[in-house]
C-alpha cells in the first residue's frame, strides 16, 4: 500500500506540473500552427507517460502468456491533451477535476506489444479525433481482458467501476470521427 500511496504522490505531484504547462499553452492555443498544438498536446502525453502508471489489474489473454508485457495507457494521454486544450472551458478551470483526469490518464493494462500497436490505430495522426471510446477499442480488436490473477471481466462493468471522469467521457463522444 505505500508503494501505491507514494505512487499516487508522485502522480499527483506530475499532475500539478501539467496543470502549469497547459494554462501556458492555453494562453496561446488559438494562435498556434497545427504542428504547435500537436507539440502542446504531447507534452500532456509525455507527462503523463513520465509519471508512475497506475495499473488496473487488467490484463489481456495473450500478455499472460509472455514475460514482459506491455503497459498500454487505458486512455490515449495526447488525445486528451488535445481534447483539455480545445476545451479549456471545461478542463482548466478547475484544478482538482484536471488532477483526477491526469490521474485516470495513468491507469494502465497489461497487453502484448502487437496489441498495443492495434490499439493505436483508433486515434487519428493528427491527434485531433478518435475512431471509438477509448474502452471500445479492446472489444473493437476482440481482446479479452482478465483480472490478474482472477478471471475474465464484463468491459463495461469494471469500465464504470473505475470512475471516469464525467466530463472527459462526455466530451470524447464528440471528437469520434
């Protein structure tokens, strides 16, 4: 358990850091070129990338198989920066909301290399929209999610369990192209 307190310190801690950032990018945001935004969006990436992942206990059939899997982020982190940098309104303004939605960007599930790369195919190059939530991607590439050490889950289940943000879940639904 302090592993995990210590963890979440130092994600806190990082949150606060991409707090400072974005309301500098904010400032500029609407004047930037696209390349510039993407450069402001992945620094949100990188943040959270940077800090302790958090994992969920969720593990794909295949990685149970292989020694060292790999840990894919359950959210995609420069997508939401994105989608926190078109939407300051709603995303930096209020900074605890801002620090839960960095926090639920670290969460993390174990799956294959090649999954994790079919899993990336749901984001757009531009960064700028998503193919399907990022939950529906799992089912979308037909990955069956176990607990670790447990059996296998219903998705949607523990998806809710896990407490998303309102507002990020809302807003997603409107960047899938």
């Amino acid at each position: 358990m302090k592993n995990f307190d210590q963890n979440l310190e130092n994600i806190k801690d990082r949150a606060n850091l991409a707090w400072t950032l974005m309301k500098l990018f904010e400032e500029e945001w609407n004047n930037l070129s696209p390349i510039n935004q993407g450069t402001c969006s992945r620094t949100f990436y990188h943040q959270v990338w940077d800090a302790p992942k958090l994992h969920t206990g969720l593990i794909s059939l295949e990685a149970t198989e292989i020694k060292k899997p790999t840990a894919d982020h359950w959210t995609v982190p420069q997508f939401t920066g994105y989608m926190i940098l078109q939407h300051p309104d709603i995303f930096l303004v209020d900074k605890e909301l801002f620090v839960k939605l960095f926090i639920f960007s670290c969460q993390c599930i174990w799956v294959t290399k090649d999954q994790n790369g079919a899993l990336s195919k749901y984001t757009s190059k531009s960064e700028k929209t998503i193919k399907c939530t990022f939950n529906e991607r799992y089912k979308k590439e037909n990955i069956q999610l176990f607990v670790k050490g447990g059996g296998r889950l219903d998705l949607d289940e523990y998806y809710n369990s896990l407490n998303p943000p309102a507002e990020y879940l809302e807003m997603q639904q409107k960047y899938i192209a």
